[in-house]
C-alpha cells in the first residue's frame, strides 16, 4: 500500500476520532445538566405554538430571555393544554409553567417566582364596533364599561364561554344577571363567540382578553370589526408569575429562575413583549396608566 495513502488514512481517522471525542464530552456535559421540562400552553398570543409568528407570543418571549440567561439546565419544551400541565406540575419533579397565577389551590402542589413576570389587563367586554353608540351611557369618565349597569338598566345580552373564568369580580356580576347572559361551547373559545357576535343576534358583546382579539384579528381568524372596552369592575391587572413543581428539585428551580428574572436581558423583553400583543394605541396607553397603579416589585 502507498505509504502516503496510509498516513492520509491515519491521518483523517484520527481527526473523526477526536470530532467523536468532542461529541461524546458534549453529550455527556449536556445529560450532566440539570433538566427542566417547561409546560407551554397552547393560548395564542401568550404562547403562540404553530403559524407564521410560531414562538413570538409574549410569554414566549418572557421564556427565551430567561432560557438564554441559564444555559447550566437543559430546557425541554412541551406543549400542552392547561389541565395536562397542571397534572405534571401535580405528579413530576421538574415540572415549570412560564405562565402562571397563584391560587391556593395550585399552592399546595407548585412553588411560584416571588417576581412577577408580567401584569396582564382583565378582561374586557367587545363589542361590535358599530353598535359603540349602544354601550356609550355606560361608560365612566375613565372610558370603562360599568358592566353592572349596563346590565341592570339595559336589555343588552352577553356571550360568554361555558365553564371559564372571567375573574371574580366579573364572574359574581354575571351570576347576578343570568337572565341576560348566554352561555356558548365551542372548541375555538373567543373566535366562535366574535363570529356570532358579527353574524348573528344571539347576544350584543362577549367578554375576552384584549390580547385574545388583537390576535385574532391580526391573523384573519376574525373580520377586525370590534371594539374592546375596559371593564369599570375589573381592578386588578393579573400577576403573571413562573412556577414549578412543589419537590426539591423545583424548588431549587424557582430559586435559580428567582435569582435570574431582575437581569436586564430578562426585564427588557418582558417590558415590550405585552405592548406588542394589545390592538391599539388605545389600549397601549389604558395598559401602561393601569400598570403604573401597580406597586413596585
């Protein structure tokens, strides 16, 4: 054999074998690392998981800036709908939510971030844009749909969604006014609703998330025909908040991602990513005077 073919050989061989060497290390480096599986819900625009803006919802955005500041843990993504992730928060050791509210009931099996992520608007009633004239008497000097008395002096009706939640505050003004409120089910949640809203005379509004109806007009899922209105009732913004699992491992992640949150990198996407997601400059500026009212964190 060419001895020059012989050293070639040798030569690439033991260059696959160190590239394989390298691999291997990184493997090994990467199994070494602790392992957290993140729940992700499937709830457009805060988590985004198919489409053209895949990963561009504003807790996305909240999650890779925290991702990135913590490289020693090995990040698994699952997709999920709520209660199979609260089921894995319940019975998996590793288990985090980017995106969640402390209720006493998720207490007793999830520790919670101290920090809060983001401060999201309640919910607000929408209407259709051409009947705003209907629902202006109702008004506050602020420009907030007083719901109760729209729906004590008026005959104006209400969509909502079965078996969801609004808050208390506007769940308790509804259950006093039953004659007045319809109750739809629908696989697509708040599109269904708009749809009847701007088709048919079942009801005269619906209640959702600006965010929801941003979203759902921006992507053509639903004509932009509406109009939002802050609810007067509905006086605590949400505190978003991190949790993982109530084991040692999560709460040895709760303090990592505690200890990681006040980083710059992490606040600066935390501030625009909400902004970008509300339908108008409108509703920008109720956001940020609302937000203000906030106490520091």
């Amino acid at each position: 054999m060419n001895p020059d073919i012989v050293h070639i050989t040798r030569h690439h061989i033991a260059r696959l074998l160190g590239v394989l060497c390298l691999l291997l290390s990184a493997s090994a480096s990467a199994e070494d690392k602790p392992v957290v599986t993140w729940y992700v819900l499937d709830f457009a625009p805060a988590h985004i998981v198919s489409g053209a803006a895949k990963g561009q919802g504003y807790h996305d955005a909240n999650l890779y800036a925290l991702i990135k500041q913590l490289p020693e843990l090995q990040h698994r993504i699952i997709y999920s709908n709520g209660p199979r992730a609260y089921e894995a928060l319940r019975n998996t050791p590793n288990a985090c939510h980017p995106a969640t509210v402390w209720t006493a009931e998720r207490a007793e099996f999830m520790y919670f971030s101290k920090r809060v992520v983001n401060w999201g608007l309640p919910n607000g009633l929408i209407i259709r844009a051409r009947q705003a004239a209907d629902f202006a008497p109702f008004l506050n000097a602020a420009g907030e749909l007083q719901l109760e008395k729209l729906l004590t002096e008026s005959r104006l009706r209400i969509g909502i969604i079965a078996k969801r939640s609004y808050g208390a505050d506007i769940d308790a003004i509804l259950a006093r006014h039953r004659d007045q409120v319809l109750e739809t089910v629908s696989s697509n949640l708040l599109a269904s609703n708009l749809n009847k809203l701007d088709t048919q005379n079942e009801f005269d509004a619906t209640i959702g998330y600006a965010t929801e109806l941003y979203y759902l007009t921006w992507s053509n899922t639903v004509p932009a025909n509406f109009q939002i209105l802050p609810i007067a009732e509905a006086r605590k913004l949400m505190p978003v908040v991190f949790g993982c699992s109530k084991t040692a491992e999560g709460q040895q992640l709760i303090e990592l991602i505690e200890r990681t949150l006040p980083q710059p990198q992490v606040q600066a996407a935390f501030a625009s990513a909400y902004l970008n997601w509300l339908p108008d400059a409108r509703m920008q500026t109720y956001y940020r005077r609302r937000l203000a009212e906030q106490p520091a964190p």
